[in-house]
C-alpha cells in the first residue's frame, strides 16, 4: 500500500507540474495579449478621436478663424481627458493653434516623429516634447479639404505614464511582479516595469524571445536558464484593432520558474510526507485539484473571448484569490476600463454641435448623435435602420440610391471629402438648406459612411438680408449721394458766387466726405459683384506701362495731401497683358493710394514694373510702419485693417485689398507683399505676359467668304501649299503639322473647316477630332480630307466620320478645294442655333456670347418689351432668361412663348436670385448666376438644344 500511495503520489505530483506549467505559461501569455490588446485598443480609441477632429468643418474650413480652431480643439481636449495638449499644423509644419498656449507659427524640424506620415494618414509615434519636457505618445492625423488635398495636420499628446496605467493592474503574478518589457519594432525600450533603460539586451535572451514570437499558438513560450535562475519567456506581437494595423511593436514578460511553481513545490514538500498515505486517496485529490485549477481557466479564456468581442459588460467570476483570480479581477479591470474609453468617445460625439450620421454601404442609418436628431426633429430610434434618404429633398432623394449604387461599382464619387450645400427634409417635411460632408471609413468588417450635417438657414437668411441691404445701397443711396456731391461741387466753383471761409470750409468738409461715402458704397458693390459672380471682365491686350503712368498722375495730387510723391522708379519698353483696363487701374489707384496715406510726410513711394519669364510684376513700395505681423495673414480679407482708427482717419474702407485681390485672381494672376517692421511694404501684383498667337498672313478676304480654316498637314510643303491656295480664296488659315498641335488649336479657336490627311504617321487627326467629339467639347465641323488613300480607305472613313463633307485625292484640285470650304462655311451657317438672351447687363450678355460662340449665336434683348417684338418675328432654339427685368419678371415672358407642335423652345432661367420650386417648374433650368460655373451654363445649354432638337426630328418623323 505504501509503494501504491508513492507511485499515486509521483504521478499526481507529475501531472499537477505538467499541467501547472502549460497553465501557467498560457496564463503568463494572457496577461500579455491582454495588456498589448488594452494598448492597442486605447491606441485606436484616441486615433478615433484625432480622426473626429480632423473631420470637423471648423478644423477643415479655410474660413475659420484661429479662436474658432482654438475654441474647437479645446472642446475636444475637455471631453477626452486622455490628451495633455492638441495642436493644429498647416501643411509646411507650421503651428497654427494650440490648446496649451504653445508657441504658435513654430516650424517643427522634419525629424518630428509625426510631422511625415500625418501628412498621408493617421499615424502613431513616441518620443519627447521639447515643449511639454517628458515623454509623450504623439496621435496625429491629415486634415484634407473639399477636395481632399491634405493642408494641414492635427497632433494631440498623451503622456506615456497614462499608458503604464493600463498594464500595472496585470503584472502581479503570486505576491511578485511579472517582468515587462515594450520595445518597439527596432528594439528600442519604451517602458519597462523594473526600471531598465536603452535598447534591448543579450540578458534578455532575444533568441528565446524570437523563438516564442515565431511559434503562435496559445500557451507557448520558453523556459531558459538567465544567471543562476531559470525563467520563463513570454513574447507577443501587436495585433493592432479594428482599422488601426499597429506599431509593429513587441511585448515581452518574464517570471522565474521558483515564483511560478511555487504551488507545486509547496506541493511535492507535502507530498513527502503524505508517501506512505493511501494512494487511492492522493489519486482522488490530486485529480480534484487539477480540476480545481482548470476550470477557473476555462472561465478565464471564455470570459476574455467575450471581452474581446466588446462586450464590455462582461465580468469573469473566478472565486478564487490565487493567480487566477488576480488575473480575472485584471481582465475585470481591463473590461471596464475599455468601456470608459468608449463612454469618453460617445461623449465626444453627443456634444459635437454638428449632426454626425453614419450609415452602412447599402445606405441604412447605424447611428446619429443628438445634434443630427435636433436638425431632422427624428428620435434615434425613428431612424436607425431606415435609408438616409429620407433625410434628402427632392431630387436628391429620389437619385440617392443611384449615386450610392455607382460608387460601390466604381469605386470614385465626386462628393466624397467634399463640404456641398444641399437641401434636407425635417420630420414635418419642411426642407431646409444644409452642408455636408461625406467621409468613408473602412474597418476590418465592413465600410462605414460618416456624414456630417450643419443647418445653415440662419446664415442663409443673413445673405438673403445681406443681399437685400445692397441692393437699397445700389438703388436708393447711389442717386441722392450723385446729386449731393454735384451740387456741394457746383457750391465749391462758384455758382453762388464766392462763399464765405467758414462756409467755404464746411462745404469742403462735406465735399470730402461725401466722397468717402460714395467710395464706400462703391466698394460695397464691387465686394457684391465680386461674391455673386457678376464681376465681368473687358479682356483685350492691355500695355501695362502707360496705364501705371496714367494712374500715378491721376493720383499725384491725392499724394501731395500726405506731403507724398509718387517715383516710376523702372519699367520695360512694354508690359503686355490680357486684362481689364479699368479693374486694372482700380488695382493700381488702390496700391497707390494706401501707398500714400501710410508713408511718413516727406516719403517717396517706388513703382516698378518688371518681367520675369512668362508673368510681368507691378510693384509699389512705401516707406511706411510696415504690415504687422498679427494682421499680415488676414490683410487680404474684407474689412480687414490693421489700426482700424488710424485707416478711418485716413479714409480707408477695409475692402480695398479684398478687391484687389479678387480682381487680379480673374484675371489669372497672384498678389502678395513684404514687409519689414519700420522700414516699410511692397505691394505686389503678377500677371500673365501677353503671348501673341502665331498666325499666317490674312490675304484680303473675298466679301461673303470670311471665315478660319485649320490646315492639320505633317508634310511642310504641302502644307504651305494648302494655305496660299486657302488665303487666295480669302480665309485666314492657322496650320498644325501635328495631332497634338491641332488639337491645342481647335481648343482655342473656331474654325469654318479642317483639312487633314488621316493617315499621316503618328496619331491622326481623325482620331483627335473623334476624342474631342467623345469628351463634348468640340461642336460639328466641318472636314475636308486631302490624301493619297485608296477608294476602300474613303468608305470605311465616311462610315466613322459623317462630317467628312469631302474627299479631295493628291494632287489637289484648287477649284474643288474652294468649293468644298464655300460649301462647309454654307452648312455651318445653316446650322448655327440661335439663343435669345434677355438680360439688361450688355457685359453679360458679351460673356454669353463668348461662351456659346461654338454652339451658337446670341441676339440680345434688354427688356421684356424686346424680347416680346423677337418672339413675333423670329424663331429661336433656346431664351436664356434673366427674371429681374426692367419692366417687370422675366417670368412674364413665358406666357408668350410660340407654341408650334413641332418646336417647343427650351426655357434657361439665368438670375441672380433662386426660383420658388413651383416656378422652377414651369422652365427647363434654373441656375443661379453666383453659384453655376461657365462650364455648367454651357453644357445646359448645349444639352437642352440638343434633347429639342432630337425630339422635334422624333415628332416630325410620326
């Protein structure tokens, strides 16, 4: 019996150290796994969050001002209270706000740690603050505009001892701390719990530690001898969590063998004197034990299985208070410390000002935060689950399924990252104005669409006031100010005879300000013009030379007030661009002017022109205060002025600078300034040098025949041939011994025909005028083809080209030649469309006219009355209408449209002001001059012309 209980006792003791071991090792490696998992989900977690912010409309507007930033950044900082600081960077590096009162505009070196990959994506970095003076965790991600170029970045700290918190919990193991070491992916040390500093050693077996990183499975590890000790090695790698991939960074514990089996040791001391006991009992109690310690694992590993799918509920009930239960009381801790981290993001969430609604790719609703239920009047539970298109207004609702469906085809949408207005719909159906933004973001298990919604009626409302307000300005101030300041000049010549000095002073002090205020108001409208896209340029070549002179005389005697002269220090024989000459002059009388009233009594302002390579500079340099530098970024903005007392003193409107800049903008140039603080500014502006067109000589045009042939010939000779024999018959003739070439030129002009040889070596023009057909932007004209080809070569291309009016074989038969360019000029003419534009700006209609030049021509009307007399005695493809008409709505008109079974025309409503949807119906388009772009005004335009002109041919054909 005593030689059975020995043997029982052996294989109880062999089999509790066995299966301790294997126990032990994997519960060393739990730990482990759960600490790198709890960093990596507080990693993700506060990656969200600098997600979230580099998302926000303030942070990515370019109109926010730095206090709205600072104000945003701060809300999110008080929210979350893992970050020590947040800061804002533009795209060079540059610090433009901060939450800790750090020193803003400071370059950061390129060697930041984040300054690199914040410009691509999210990214994660350590090292230490200069600012701050410690170690910190930095989280920076891009921030990307509408268009989603990335221009700046947003960088929060956390400090690494924060980090320590989440592992501490977990590292005691039987009354003794478990080793930890973090290093990162090249071996570098980034905490550890017992104090060793630098790199990662020998001492620490980093064989061992590869060999457990190599081997996955759960529970392995290694057992090897450090010193005079034997321990065991424990090694993860970081899994990362959801869409965050991780830092490629290493866990690594360690615990002597002694403090790891000191229960089986404590055990075989027991067993010693236990050998001579009944076996059959130690077999009964070493294997209720065994079970004693692998149900409480078993507990464990399903317990974090269920924290690890997020159910941060959960709590692991153990019992027992040995390792194992220290272990689950860890993952007890763990488990809700994740879930204050989720709480501390929903909090974030709920108090963002601006509706947040994310939806899944099919386009369901997942999640709206308050502030989307406040603007939509919906609870959360009305529509989490329902499509978000019930939040559109027509016609974006009916379309929302299309555009969701084309994206998930192609992969490309034109509204992603894009801030766009559109029109939502409340509870109570009412349809109110909004912004939106639509970002994707992509996890492991699904894509998600965030969209970010703002009510914009209230600003809306101010615009439509705004407008209203500058409108009265225009009408009801203009006429009365005229007549006030002819008559104080009419007081001040003399008509009155001679006046008193005291009233001749007073007069004079209302003189002067009357003309301030006519400057205002002057400015007030240009400001207007300049917002709602009713700005019209007069582009001809302009010689900026004499018209700088010009406007240094005019404004000489204004000058001579401040006791200033004005020096045309240098200039070239001529400075050509293509501009307006009297926006141009407004520039430079505004550059001089302020130019003057800021140079010191006594002082000279410098103006030079320069050319540099293809753009030409026009300079004013004062000898002024200088720009400060608290005003130097906002100097451009309208109102905007450095010492608001001193400039009304002077006269100034705070709007001059702004419409400077807008103008030179239009025309294709740049402004800008330097400065030095008390030496003085230059004010600079460049334009485009003028570049004339390469043209052959016009001969003298026969009457009836004027017109523009492109000569698209490789072959030199032949090509110089064609154009003598083209200009004899009194066309201009532009030559292109390219594809290319050609191509470069039909963008740029408008041509009665083409000439061409389709199979000259290298791309051929058939080919080239195809794509340009192919992308619409390039009407029918008519070609003429001049080649060597073979019969069968002419009818494969009549059947590919159908404007192909002839086909003239080598040598060329001069009488044909001419025949067949009368006959294109006769077919284009033919097929010209005409377009009634009633509108009462002559400026506009010029721009119209310009625009359409390739679609067709424009005959004017000013008036309803005008435009009532065309109708009776003309017939038109398209009525561009303007509804703000001297003698009354252009709506008016529609009443007395034709109608004709066969011709209906097409209505394009082209105003200033938006149409009430029951109006918008009764027209074909309806587009507002300050929000449609030229390029969407003509492919209406072409569009509706050519939808009529297919459906008349349909109704003539039945």
């Amino acid at each position: 019996m005593v030689f059975v209980g020995a043997i029982s006792s052996s294989l109880v003791y062999i089999t509790y150290r066995t299966t301790l071991q294997k126990s032990i090792i994997q519960n060393i490696r739990f730990r482990a796994a759960g600490i790198m998992n709890m960093i990596d989900r507080s990693l993700q977690h506060r990656l969200a969050i600098v997600r979230i912010i580099t998302s926000d409309p303030i942070i990515r507007s370019p109109d926010s001002t730095i206090v709205d930033i600072t104000r945003k950044l701060l809300e999110y900082r008080n929210v979350t209270s893992s970050f020590i600081s947040v800061s804002m960077f533009d795209i060079d590096g540059v610090r433009i706000s901060d939450t800790s009162g750090l020193d803003i505009r400071r370059r950061r070196p390129e060697t930041a740690p984040w300054l690199g990959s914040a410009k691509e994506t999210l990214a994660i970095a350590v090292g230490k603050s200069s600012s701050l003076g410690q170690i910190v965790i930095y989280f920076a991600g891009p921030i990307k505009d509408n268009q989603g170029a990335v221009i700046g970045s947003i960088v929060a700290r956390m400090p690494i001892e924060r980090l320590y918190e989440l592992t501490e919990q977990l590292t005691m193991y039987h009354g003794e701390m478990i080793h930890i070491d973090l290093v990162d992916q090249e071996g570098l040390l980034l905490y550890s719990n017992h104090n060793r500093k630098g790199v990662l050693s020998d001492t620490l077996h980093i064989k061992e530690v590869e060999r457990s990183l190599a081997d996955e499975r759960m529970g392995s590890g290694i057992i090897t001898r450090t010193g005079s000790a034997d321990v065991i090695f424990v090694a993860v790698r970081e899994r990362g969590y959801l869409d965050f991939r991780g830092n490629n960074w290493k866990l690594i514990a360690r615990v002597s063998t002694i403090t790891a089996f000191a229960p089986a040791n404590v055990l075989r001391n027991r067993l010693i004197f236990l050998l001579f006991g009944i076996g059959l009992s130690v077999v009964l109690l070493g294997i209720y034990f065994v079970r004693q310690v692998t149900m409480p694992i078993k507990k464990l590993t399903e317990g974090a299985h269920l924290i690890g799918t997020g159910n941060y509920e959960h709590r692991i009930d153990v019992g027992s208070k040995d390792e194992i239960g220290a272990l689950a009381r860890s993952f007890n801790d763990m488990s809700e410390n994740l879930r204050r981290s989720r709480n501390d993001i929903r909090a974030v969430v709920d108090n963002i000002v601006d509706g947040l609604i994310t939806i899944s790719e099919r386009g369901i609703i997942l999640s709206v935060n308050p502030a989307a239920q406040k603007i939509f009047r919906y609870s959360e539970a009305e529509l989490v689950g329902r499509n978000v298109k019930i939040l559109a207004a027509e016609p974006d609702r009916s379309a929302h399924n299309d555009y969701l469906e084309n994206y998930l085809k192609s992969g490309t949408s034109k509204i992603l990252n894009r801030m766009r207005e559109v029109t939502g719909e409340r509870r109570d159906g009412v349809t109110f104005p909004m912004e939106l933004t639509i970002t994707r973001i992509d996890t492991d298990s699904e894509m998600i669409i965030l969209g970010i919604v703002r009510d914009i009626t209230e600003r809306k409302e101010m615009d439509r006031m705004k407008s209203e307000f500058v409108s009265t300005v225009s009408h009801e101030l203009r006429t009365p100010l005229t007549s006030i300041r002819g008559a104080l000049g009419m007081l001040q010549g003399g008509v009155a005879g001679e006046l008193p000095p005291k009233a001749a002073k007073m007069i004079g002090i209302a003189a002067h300000n009357s003309d301030r205020l006519v400057r205002l108001i002057n400015d007030i409208l240009d400001m207007e013009k300049i917002e709602s896209g009713k700005l019209v340029m007069n582009l001809e070549q302009i010689d900026l030379v004499p018209l700088v002179e010009a406007a240094i005389e005019d404004n000489r005697g204004y000058a001579q007030q401040f006791k200033v002269d004005f020096q045309f220090v240098s200039h070239p024989p001529h400075a050509r661009v293509r501009g307006d000459a009297d926006r141009l002059t407004q520039v430079v009388t505004n550059l001089l002017s302020n130019a003057a009233k800021f140079s010191p009594g006594g002082g000279n302002v410098q103006v030079d022109i320069a050319q540099n390579g293809g753009r030409i500079r026009v300079a004013v340099t004062d000898q002024g205060p200088g720009v400060p530098e608290e005003f130097q970024s906002s100097i451009f903005q309208k109102f905007a002025q450095a010492d608001a007392t001193d400039t009304r003193q002077k006269g100034g409107t705070g709007l001059g600078l702004c419409i400077c800049k807008a103008i030179v903008e239009k025309l294709g140039g740049t402004i800008g300034f330097d400065t030095e603080i008390g030496k003085g500014a230059t004010f600079y502006f460049d334009l485009p040098a003028w570049t004339e067109e390469k043209t052959e000589p016009v001969r003298d045009r026969v009457p009836g025949h004027a017109g523009r042939v492109l000569v698209c010939e490789s072959n030199p000779d032949l090509s110089q041939l064609l154009t003598l024999l083209i200009e004899q018959a009194g066309y201009e003739v532009h030559s292109a011994p390219t594809a290319q070439e050609a191509k470069q030129l039909i963008l740029k002009n408008r041509y009665v025909a083409i000439t061409l040889d389709p199979f000259q070596p290298g791309e051929g023009g058939i080919s080239c005028i195809r794509q340009l057909r192919k992308e619409g932007r390039l009407p029918s004209i008519p070609i003429i083809v001049i080649t060597a080809g073979t019969a069968e070569d002419e009818i494969e291309l009549n059947g590919l080209t159908p404007d192909i009016v002839d086909w003239i074989r080598k040598p060329i038969d001069k009488m044909r030649l001419v025949a067949s360019i009368e006959k294109a000029v006769q077919d284009v003419a033919r097929s010209r469309k005409r377009i009634l534009h009633v509108e009462d700006d002559s400026d506009l209609v010029t721009v119209t006219s310009d625009l359409v030049r390739d679609i067709g021509d424009v005959i004017p009307a000013a008036s309803l009355a005008d435009a009532r007399k065309l109708l009776r005695e003309e017939t038109f493809d398209l009525i561009l209408l303007d509804l703000g008409l001297p003698d009354g709505n252009g709506l008016d008109l529609l009443s007395d449209l034709p109608e004709h079974p066969t011709h209906r025309v097409p209505v394009v409503v082209f105003s200033a002001h938006e149409m009430e949807p029951a109006d918008a119906a009764r027209v074909n388009a309806a587009l507002v001059k300050s929000k449609s772009t030229h390029e969407e005004l003509v492919e209406r335009i072409r569009s509706l012309i050519q939808q009529n002109s297919e459906e008349q041919h349909e109704r003539q054909s039945i």
